[in-house]
C-alpha cells in the first residue's frame, strides 16, 4: 500500500472511511518511512528496531539490490536478532502474528521461535498457484504447523480476484482480542496481512465495489477490517488501554498497476526504489484518551520507531549492547513534540539517500536497469526525472543531488550545486552521513543463497495433512536480485 | 491553484487547517473542472454558465490554442452575455467583484457594465513591473476608477515576494459583508483574489511559515483569508444563510514549479493542459444547518454549476434564450444525490477530451509544442506517458484514448481498443459528443486580436491620479497564442 492510497491521503475515490475516521481521531503522520523499499527488509526492521543492513535482512551478491525471502531462501532473521516479541514477552504480554511473517521459513526462524505465542498466516507471500513439483504450494500455518496450502485449502480465485483471507485474518484478530481481553492479558497484536500485495484479491462483499477497481476493494476490505477491530477495542471497553498504529512495508507496487498496484500520490516512483515513492507511508496512530483527536504530525518517523515505541509503551527499556534505529515516538505521539533525526534510505547494502528536515540528499540514484525496464518492469510508470530516475545505478557520493520535499515533493528539481542553500543542506546531511557509516557494523547478509530444497515441501504438521512433498536435493546458490 | 494544493487533497505539508475544516463542515468535491485549463476562459464560464467556446472566450488564430486576456487584448465579454450577477442583481442582490476579472478591460467590459455593483481589483494579471512606456502597469480599481497600478501603488516585492494585495482584498470581503449585514441586504461576492497566481506574493506575517516556500505561503494566506472569511459570517450569524464555494480558475502552474506553482496531486500535468492536473480542482461547498458536515461527493461538477446553483439559491431560473452548460447542484449538495451528466475539457475551440462517469475519452492530445518544449516551457514537468502527453496535435477521433479514471487517475494506461470495456464506454461517449456537437453553436471569438493601443494606459480615473499615459497608435494583428 502506498502513501496516496488512503482518502486521508489525497485518493481521488476517498473510499477509506475508517482509516480516514482513525485518523481524525488519532494522530496522522505525513513524514513517515519504511526501512527499505522491500517487504522483508522493512518487516525485519519493524520487529528488530534495526536497519536491515544491521539486522542481516539484505543482500550482497549485487551492489545496491533489494533482496527479500522467497520460499527457496536459505537465510532468515538471527537468532542474535532481539525481537518486539520477545521483549515484550518478558514484560508479561501474550504476542500474536496473524498474516504474513516474511522473516524466513525454516524451523529456525519460525515466529514462534522469535518471541510470538501465535501464528496464523503464511511465511512467504501468496504467490501462485504452483505445480507442487517445481515449487509447492505456500502453507499458511497455526501457531507451530501447517493448516493447509494457498490456493488449495486457502482459495484464492486469480480470475475473479475472489478470495477470504482478509475476513480470516481479521476474524482471528477479533478472536484473539477478545480472548486476551477476558483473560485481562497485555497483548501484542502483528496484524500482517498480506493485502494488496499481487495478486490482489477481495472477499466477494467488497468485490466490484470501489471506483478503484480490484485493488480499490482490497483497500475497502482492509479500511472496513480496520474499522471492524477498532470498533471491537470500544466494545471491549480497552480501547484507552490500547495502542494502535497503521502503516505500510513499502510503497505502492506501481510495476503492478494499474489493477494490482496502489498509488504513492504525488511521490517519485513506487516500491523497489529510494524515492518518496518507494518509502514513505500511510500512518496513523490512534489512541483514544491519549492523543488528541485530529493530531497531524510531520515527525520523521520510522517503522522501526514502532519497535522502541511499543517498548517504551510497555515500561522496557530497548536493548544496551546493540544499536538500535528507532526511536521512541511517546513524546511525538502524547505531546506533539518532534525530534530531529535523519532518514537513511537503504537499498540492500547500499545508503542511497538520507532525509533531515525537509532536504533529501541522494548518494546514489537507480530506478532498474535499462535490461529489466525493456522488459516492461517499471517502477516509474509515466515518470521520468531527468538524472535522477535513472536506469544505471548512478553515483553522487561526491556531489549529492538535492532535493527540497516541501517545495518539491516529488523530487524532479535538484538544487543547485552552486546554491549556499545546497552547500549547507550537503554540509549537514555529510555529517550525519559520515557519523552514520562510521559506526556501522553490517549484520552477516542472509539474502545471498537460495536452494531449491529449502521451500515449503514438508512444513512441520504436514503429515497430518497428507501435505507432505518431496524436497529436491539440496544445490545452494547465490540467488538472482535483479533489482 | 491545483487538485493537490490543500490538506484535504492530500498536499503531503497539510497547511490549510481552515480550508480543510471548512471541507469538515460541509461538502469535498473530489470530481470538480474548470471549463477550462486557462484563467480567462475559465472565468467567463463560471459568470456565464456556459462553455468558453459558446460566450466567445477562446481563439481561432490556431487549433487547440489557449488564450486569454492580456492589457492588449481587443474582445472581452460580449454584451449579448447575461452574467450571474445581472441576474442576481433583479433578485435585488448586491453583487461585488473583489480581485481579478480578466473578461475585458476596455470600457464595455468593465464589471458594472455586467451586473456587479462593486469592483476592488485588476482587470487583468499582476504581471510586471512595466515601465509604462513600452507597457503600462496592471491598474486596480474600485468601482468605476482606477485607483493606482500594481507595483507603483500597489507594491509587489518581487524580489522578497511580498505583498499585502491578499490583506486588502480579504478587508474589503470583511467589509462588503458587514455592510450587506447591516443592510440586511442579500449579496454574491465574487471573491476571485490574484493569489497563488505568478509572479507569487504573500504578506508578511505569511513570509517564511511554509514548507513548501514562497507558493505554499501564499496558500497559507489565502487558507487563513477564507477561515476569517467563514468566522465572520458566523459571527455576523448570518452562515446559515450563506452559501460558500471554494474552487479554482485552473490546475496549478507546474510550469512555475516549484517556487511559484503548486501541486495537481497524483494527476497528470497541469494549467494549460487538458489532462486531469489541467482542470480538476479543489472544490469545498460550505453552508452550516444544511450541508451535513464532512459530507463528500463523486458528482462530476463544473465552475459553469456555480451560475446554475446561485440562481437556483436566488430562487431564479437560468435564461431559457441560449444553451446553459451548469446544472443547478442543489440535490447533490443538500440532498446527497448523483446526476448523470459529462464534463466537455476543450482547449481553445477544440473539444480535446469527455468525461462520462469514471471514464475520460480524449479526442485529441497535446501538452505543448517541441519548439515551445525546448525552450524549458514544459506543462508536465518529470511526467511523460508515451502517446499520450504528445508534443505534437494527436487527434485520436476515429480512435479515442480511453482511461478510467477510477483505477488510473494519473491517465497512464489507455485501455486496450480490443476491449470489450472500451468499446461500450467510447461507444457511450461518443454519443455524448455528437449530441453536444450537433447542437453547439460557437460564439464569436474575442480572443483573436491584439492591439497595444488598447492596453491600460489611460483608464477611468487616471487624471485625478496623474497617471494617464500616451497610448500608442492602434495597430490591430492576430493575438499569438504558442500553446
């Protein structure tokens, strides 16, 4: 999902009325990033507090590449890696993921081995149908096993766009509030579906029922899913005793536009990239009794600002002997304070860009290769800025390009480099640059290997199921990041 | 000013609180056009209800051509033309024209020749500073006289961009309506103020408060101008006898971008242009008690409904001698409901593209010239769709590019001509154009010649100042009109 996809956004359709209500009610950030333009990448860093060059979540088999955890990925998040969960664990909270973990598949990095109490959903994206023979099936689990495979147990109708998953994955969230709600448990609730990814899909109630078309009803679906579990907090009598935050893991996918991909509203390019486009995101923090209604906020803010928050919520203290990225964002949140931090815009191993105050400086710029964009792969449909959505990786180590975000959002005017208002924006930027890389220990990559043999063949539980396939034999590779 | 300039619309500073809380009080129009991509034509249609190629606001001299009226322009609005204030004016309405009029300045166009009874502005842009040899500078008026010239009288600091033109026009709408109050008498302001137009000014209190530099301090004035606007009405108890509208004369200026021009949010290109960032705008109905608060509407609208809609409120009937373009609002406003009705986007005496629901059908496209391209003059600056933003006159009429602008707002994707879709929704458009062309009789055009002798050097009232200045020899030529 995409910044411009909410109509308190901008969306011309204005079809998200609960998300629009929550943000009335709480606090609407309008500076809001992930931690790379990728889903893996972004999530690792939401759970760990940490960039994904720190936590591992990138890879170096090509410079600047994004990388993510397809099922025939080796690699997954280190067990050295300090997840929410399993601080909050220590705190007495009841941790549930429902959807998309995306941290890696095998046993080792199963959720519930990172600090979760309860799984529902799958490790990988929904992509599909396969054969069963080349690939298998993606199982979608219950806490420590399979419960079935998409496509075969969880349906998804490519042809009609038809498909239940978001009324499941909100219905547990409903069945585990309330559980934890009667049980008087702190809770921590990952609600990581894996709508609007593609292929988008919608339950029949929202099919045909957004100007937007299929991806506009996933959005409603998920508008009204949210609605549904703020509504259920109110009812419950727990909703000044809960927080809420909405947001997304990268841009909109504009490569799958215009029927499967989002809008990123004003922004340069979409998902896969470093520009606005590609990172910053729809989010809004909601907390009856606490924030004041109506709250809009232009902190720089981070999804991995979510991992320090939630600590800082639940009275812990983030970890001492490693760094950590966020920051806590009570005092942003509670009152309205805003705290001067920079933005670093990660490309798998590479610092693309960073972000103080309203000046963004790109270090490198690269939208795809000119071998991928003949394809038809395009992360810029209908954009194009002239040395700056370049389809060579293109390097201003030397001389930043520089752009202003609020006199220029959609980043298509550099500043001049003779400019003093270039010289000291570069100056301060460098800085914090030179600050940043200097203390930078990089996390061991586990995005590099890819096996055949490691996908989701025999998922524990598959037995029961008669789900079990066959692995082929084991011939590890450095796995292909085009992009 | 553009679709994206305001919180409400999803600018990404979201710095107009009053304008957004205005939109909370009362209707958002997300589907709302000028008719047309350019100031003069725009405005002739708004006070005439009817289409710039019907009341004579548009060109001959070449196809497609915007034009509009510069101090050397011979036409303006005809005689034969009957404005929303002559009509009002038999409603026993006091109607008043605060700021730019730009439908002629000789002396049968002036505003109380047509129906206003009070003018407090220019007759045409702020542009300058003139030496008054070559070129007399742009005189304001009140009532009958010029009152002083911009940049002599009344200062534009050009280089700070300072001016307090918004501060008087906002006192003069302060007072007009504290006297049409007192009076008890029913008025129509026309408060068509020169801001965010270039060459941008704001006042100084407004100097320096925005993100987005010197154009978003200008949003700022006019965003605080409107809330004093709106405060005063109430405070005068008379809002729920008020009706306001908010829109635009035309999609924001992207080639004054970024200092000078706004944001058309995720649309494509801008002013000039009849792509969607050309002529959809911002658009705020208000009238407290009976507009339901944050209502929101999908009607496609037209600043020719704001004729319809005030002889409606006038409890008047639109002139049953000539064809009316606006349709009276009303029941969308009050009643919440949809009518049926397309949206003509001509360019000059060209009908370029058709709305009909969600779909646009371009009948011809161009943004502008090479010539003029390779000159920096780009009205779509960083976009670029293939076949579509042409530099040459594409006509596609056999063919019509066909977009739905439901799930592609920013035009990118023309459907495939195979389709089943296309063929039912240009077969449907199609029958539009024949009716409105079968039944369009153009007016004479007033916007073909040029003549420096007719300029602005002695208006009515220069003698009392001592500003009246030689005007040279008439020499009438055909107007030049590059885009």
């Amino acid at each position: 999902m995409g910044w411009g996809d909410l109509g308190a956004f901008g969306e011309p359709s204005k079809e998200t009325p609960n998300l629009d209500q929550m943000a009335a009610e709480g606090m609407l950030f309008l500076d809001f990033y992930t931690a790379s333009p990728l889903c893996s990448p972004s999530r690792a860093a939401l759970l760990t507090g940490r960039l994904p060059v720190r936590n591992g979540f990138y890879t170096t088999n090509g410079h600047a590449r994004n990388a993510y955890t397809p099922q025939d990925i080796v690699g997954g998040i280190p067990d050295s890696e300090l997840l929410l969960p399993e601080l909050l664990k220590k705190a007495g909270y009841t941790n549930k993921i429902i959807g998309k973990w995306h941290l890696g598949h095998r046993p080792q990095f199963h959720p519930l081995q990172h600090g979760f109490h309860e799984w529902f959903g799958s490790p990988n994206c929904h992509f599909g149908p396969y054969d069963n023979r080349e690939r298998p099936n993606i199982p979608l689990y219950r806490d420590w096993e399979m419960v079935g495979r998409y496509y075969e147990d969880f349906k998804i109708d490519l042809k009609t766009g038809e498909a239940n998953l978001t009324q499941l994955y909100l219905q547990e969230a409903l069945d585990f509030i309330s559980k934890q709600q009667s049980s008087q448990q702190p809770f921590f609730l990952y609600w990581a579906i894996d709508a609007t990814h593609a292929p988008v899909y919608a339950s029949k109630q929202f099919l045909g029922t957004s100007q937007r078309g299929l991806y506009g009803d996933a959005v409603r679906e998920i508008d009204d899913s949210v609605g549904k579990i703020l509504k259920h907090l109110q009812q419950l009598g727990i909703s000044e005793n809960t927080f809420v935050f909405f947001t997304s893991d990268n841009g909109a996918a504009l490569i799958s536009a215009p029927t499967q991909g989002g809008s990123n509203g004003p922004f340069l390019c979409g998902k896969q990239t470093t520009f606005e486009g590609g990172m910053r995101e729809p989010a809004i923090a909601w907390w009856p009794g606490h924030i004041p209604a109506g709250a809009v906020s232009h902190q720089l803010g981070s999804v991995m600002d979510l991992f320090s928050t939630s600590l800082s919520l639940a009275g812990l203290q983030p970890p001492s002997d490693r760094q950590i990225d966020g920051i806590d964002l009570l005092p942003v949140i509670l009152q309205g304070k805003l705290i001067d931090r920079p933005i670093f815009y990660y490309r798998g191993n590479e610092l693309m860009a960073v972000r103080a105050g309203l000046y963004k400086a790109h270090y490198w710029t690269w939208s795809n290769s000119w071998e991928e964009h003949s394809k038809g792969i395009d992360f810029c449909p209908g954009q194009s800025v002239a040395g700056v959505t370049t389809h060579t990786q293109e390097e201003h180590t030397h001389l930043p390009l520089l752009f202003h975000l609020g006199r220029d959002p959609g980043e298509k005017y550099p500043l001049s480099f003779a400019s003093e208002e270039y010289q000291r924006a570069v100056e301060h930027i460098s800085g914090l640059v030179q600050q940043h890389k200097a203390t930078l220990v990089p996390g061991q990559p586990q995005l590099n290997v890819c096996d055949q043999a490691v996908m989701n063949w025999s998922p524990p539980g598959c037995e029961k199921l008669g789900k079990c396939l066959k692995a082929p034999e084991s011939d590890p590779k450095k796995c292909s990041w085009p992009h």
